[in-house]
C-alpha cells in the first residue's frame, strides 16, 4: 500500500504521480477524506473514553444521590461510546478498502504512456534463428512428435489444459531443474520449496487480494488460495517482521506450479501452451534496502536474461511504461523471447521492483542500525523464467526440417546426454 502519510503530506503530487499511470485523482480524495473522518472519529473516542475513566475514578468520593445521578450520565456516555465505537470500526473498514485498492506510485524515470504499445524495447540480444524451410507452431511440433497431447488435457481438465509426455515432460523437468542449479549456484540465491496454498493474509501482502481475487482458485471452505506465482509465499516468508539489516539483500527463489485463472484472456491464444489455467514457473524474490532496489532490480534483470543467453535463445528487454505497470509494480522491465513459429515475442519473464508497496500491507521491516526506527524494505520479483513460454522459444527456435528439435547444450546433461528430440518412427 502507499503511505498514506505522504498522500496526506503531499496529495497533489501523488495523484500527479498516479494519473501517469491512469488512477483519478478521485481516488486519492475519497481515500484522504476517509482517513481524516477516521482520524477525527478516533479523537473524539479516545477524549470520550478518557472521560469515561476519569467519572468512574471520582464515582468513590460522591454521596448516594449524586453517584446514582453520576451513574446514569455515565450509562448514557457508554452508548455514545458504543456508537461512536461501530462508526470508526465502518470508518477503519472504509478505509482499508479505499487503501488496498490504490496501486503503487510509478518510479520517476519510468516511462510516460498509456497502453503496451508505449513500451520501450531497451536492448535486443541474439540473432533469430534463419530457417530454408516455413517454421511450424509448436503445438504442431509437440503433437508431430508425441510430446504434448492437447485431447487428453481437456478430457481431464477441460480448455486451456493440455498433457506433456515422454520427452517432453523431461524438457520441462531439465528447464526446472538447470534453472535452479543456475540461480542457486552462480546467481546466489537460496532456494525455497513453500506452500502451493496461502491464506488471505499472504494474499493480500503481495497486493493480489482483494484486487484479483476473481483471477484467483480458492478453497471454498478453508483461507486457501492456491499461488498464481510464488512470489506470494516467497515474499511472505518475512511478513511481520524485522528483518536483521546484515542479512540484507535476501534472495529466494523457487519452482512452483501457478494458478490463474484467465477470465482476460477469453478468445486470445486459444491453440497452444502459451496461455493456462495451470502452469509452471521459477520465480526469483529479493528483499533489499531502499536505496538498493534500483540497482538490485537491473540485477534481477541480468539474472533472467542469462537464462535466454545460455539457452541461446534470440531476446529483447523492454521498458514498461507507466499506463501498463501492473497493480504492484513501481518499475518493470519485461524479458521477450522469439517464437519463430509463433511469429511474435513472448514474455518469458517480467521483473518488477515494489518499492515499499508490498513491505507495508505485509509488515516486512528492518533497522537501519542498530536503534534506529524500522523502515519498511523494498520488496523485487521476476521470473527466472516462465514455463511453459520459454518451452515454446525452445521448440520453435530449435525445430529441424524433419520435425525434431535440437536441445540446448546447457540442458543435455538433463536430458541423458541427448541432443535432439526425434521424430518417432512409423
């Protein structure tokens, strides 16, 4: 969430900031006119509540008449209270709506625009592969080869479900596990394996709840939400808490099956494995103090391009502007991999810098020194990368004439040493 204290302090400068990225300043009116009838309705609370205190002390030295007077007055001044009581509590609730539902204030040198298509490419590595033949989809390469039966994933599961086998449920097994080899190795993180499920608490820490919760799968008895990216439970590992400042920066990451639900996406991509209810993902999470977090997010970014680079994949970095930041991102940088096949680049990974967004819904802080007030840490996430898009760079960029695909050499030794998948033989 924003400090509300800066909307306060500042209110035309935030909702400057905001409009860049399409928020009405409306939004910041209701939400400081909610705080300050909060913080109106709490004063007058605590003066009725500390009159309340002292008329029970004197009770003790009054005669009989004046105490039973005295006593009447004070029942009529605790259905006051009462009242008074049930009205902030509306006010508190008014409030946290109002607040939760406020997106983060852009960085100052994100890019000013609108939609996508105001986004900057920044720079493009790697040359696209030249094929002497027309390259297929890689729904047509995985059915051709035996690696991925869409029939079987809608019997089980209904649209938008599809079956990896044979090899193809190895690649993605060798992507999984060559990544996180990679980022607990040379990139130094620590690898986490959380809950599938969160409560609403850690739901909420990450700004996905209330906001998204339509995209989100849920237990209908019990707090659960099943993760739509493991930056919810990587991220929540330090909620409420404070943090010890020598252990700062902190980097997670982990593999995770995701779950969305993609009510936005009807009609869009329907062939294929780029878009899914269920999906695999290794994700990287870092905690840093605020005057890092710029420099650890360009950090973030090499991180994922150095997966494209060994793949040998042909990628770009693009700038996202301030009008397509997603809810809790004050800066982001999308990773775009080629998909011949497809004709188009596609996100395999977005990393974003949260600023002190999400450290202040989830209560994430540490000391500066030792002494000294706790201040909220900045809070990053990227994908290092996204599955199944990067599986799909990995067919489409790797096909031969015949059908088969060549496999990165970075992923052989996961593979059993193979260098291609095959076509089977009739």
């Amino acid at each position: 969430m924003i400090d509300i204290r800066l909307a306060r302090e500042r209110p035309d400068w935030v909702k400057a900031q905001l409009a860049k990225t399409g928020v009405d300043g409306a939004e910041v009116d209701r939400l400081l006119g909610c705080e300050a009838r909060r913080r109106s309705l709490k004063q007058e609370l605590d003066r009725m509540r500390a009159e309340r205190t002292r008329e029970s002390r004197a009770l003790g030295a009054l005669g009989p008449a004046e105490r039973e007077a005295r006593r009447a007055a004070m029942r009529a001044l605790g259905e006051r209270i009462g009242a008074l009581e049930r009205e902030l509590a509306q006010a508190e609730g008014e409030f946290q709506t109002l607040i939760l539902g406020l997106r983060n204030i852009p960085r100052p040198d994100v890019p000013e625009g609108g939609t996508e298509a105001d986004n900057q490419v920044v720079r493009s590595e790697g040359a696209p592969p030249q094929f002497s033949f027309e390259p297929r989809p890689h729904w047509e390469l995985g059915e051709r080869l035996g690696i991925i039966d869409f029939e079987r994933g809608v019997k089980l599961a209904g649209t938008r479900f599809y079956v990896l086998l044979g090899e193809g449920a190895r690649l993605e097994r060798a992507l999984i596990a060559w990544m996180l080899d990679l980022k607990t190795g040379a990139q130094g993180y620590t690898e986490v394996w959380p809950p599938l499920m969160v409560n609403s608490a850690a739901a909420t820490g990450t700004g996905h709840l209330p906001r998204f919760r339509d995209t989100m799968y849920r237990d209908a008895e019990e707090d659960f939400w099943f993760i739509p990216t493991a930056e919810v439970p990587l991220t929540n590992l330090y909620r409420d808490e404070i943090v010890d400042v020598a252990r700062l920066p902190i980097y997670l990451t982990a593999y995770t099956p995701c779950f969305r639900r993609e009510k936005m996406s009807a009609g869009r991509d329907v062939r294929g494995i780029k878009r899914g209810h269920q999906f695999d993902k290794v994700e990287m999470v870092k905690l840093t103090r605020p005057q890092d977090s710029d420099r650890e997010l360009l950090g973030l970014v090499e991180d994922a391009c150095e997966v494209c680079r060994r793949l040998g994949l042909s990628f770009r970095v693009v700038r996202i502007c301030s009008g397509d930041l997603g809810f809790a991102s004050a800066a982001t940088y999308d990773i775009e991999a080629w998909a011949p096949g497809l004709g188009e680049w596609l996100e395999v990974s977005s990393c974003s810098n949260c600023t002190d967004f999400q450290a202040r819904r989830a209560g994430i802080r540490f000391r500066p020194e030792k002494g000294a007030k706790p201040e909220f840490v900045h809070t990053l996430n990227g994908s290092g990368l996204g599955l199944p898009r990067t599986l799909i760079a990995l067919l489409e960029n790797g096909q031969r004439e015949d059908g088969s695909v060549v496999i990165p050499e970075v992923l052989r030794p996961y593979m059993g040493g193979k260098s291609a998948i095959e076509m089977p033989r009739q």
